[in-house]
C-alpha cells in the first residue's frame, strides 16, 4: 500500500476532523444504548449531556406508540386561486392553455407579471395533480390544455 507523505499542519488538521468523527460516533453510540436499555424496560430514563440522570423509571417516561403511517401535516393554505380557476374554466366552457388563462388571471390579481404566471401554473399543477381539474397534454408542443372536472 502506498504511503501519504502529510505536512505537520495536514496532520494536525486530519487530527481534529477525525477527533470530532470520533466525539460524534461515541455520542451516537451513547444515544443508542440508552435507546436500547429503555426498550428493554430495565434501566431508567437516559441522561441529558451535562446533567445527572433523575432515576425516572422508563415505564413513566416512554409515550404511547403513534399509528403507523404518514405524519399528519397541517393542511396548506392555497388562498382564492383555486377556487377562481374552477369558476374561470367553467364558466369559458372549453380547454384552456396557460396562455390563455394568464390574462384573466392578472385581470383579476393585481402584481407582478412572472410572479403571477408562475403562482397560476403551480396551482394548475398541483390542481390537476389532485384530479380536481383536468389537464391533457397538446401533440408536438409542451404546454397542457386545462379543463374544468
């Protein structure tokens, strides 16, 4: 095996990053064990760094066991947008680009032009992705065809 010659500044340097390698990996390995002795209900509620264990038994301190699944997330506020491109796509009738739905759009929320046709095509995205609009892609071009449900 071939042999790396360091200067004494790179060896110092390895010497640190590997000192804290080790400092994270025995922390870790800490952390684990406590885990494991209070799955095991045998030892008492692991102590916090630089404080003393306060002896609670692990029966007292471990929670109840969460349904198995997704986390539940806080449901995310989309605003009038969706509600108004509903209305606009049913009220034309027919299939609507991108294109043609901006200017109703910007008519109706006053700002910033790319920032409005960007916060139209993510909801039209995530709408169609939700099936609650249709969306149907136009032969030889990028751009979708949008449609109400």
């Amino acid at each position: 095996m071939a042999q790396i010659k360091l200067t004494d500044a790179e060896a110092a340097e390895l010497k640190v990053f590997y000192q804290k390698e080790l400092t994270k990996l025995s922390e870790r390995a800490d952390e684990i064990k406590a885990l494991m002795a209070r799955l095991s209900g045998t030892d008492t509620a692991p102590a916090k760094k630089g404080t003393k264990a306060k002896g609670v038994p692990a029966e007292k301190v471990a929670k109840a066991p969460k349904a198995a699944g997704k986390k539940s997330r806080k449901p995310r506020k989309t605003g009038p947008w969706p509600e108004f491109i509903v209305k606009t796509l049913t009220s034309n009738g027919s299939t609507m680009t991108l294109k043609e739905l901006l200017p109703i759009v910007q008519a109706e929320f006053k700002g910033d032009a790319a920032k409005t046709e960007n916060n139209l095509r993510g909801h039209l995205v995530r709408m169609a992705k939700r099936n609650e609009i249709k969306s149907k892609k136009i032969k030889g071009s990028r751009e979708l065809m949008y449609s109400a449900k």
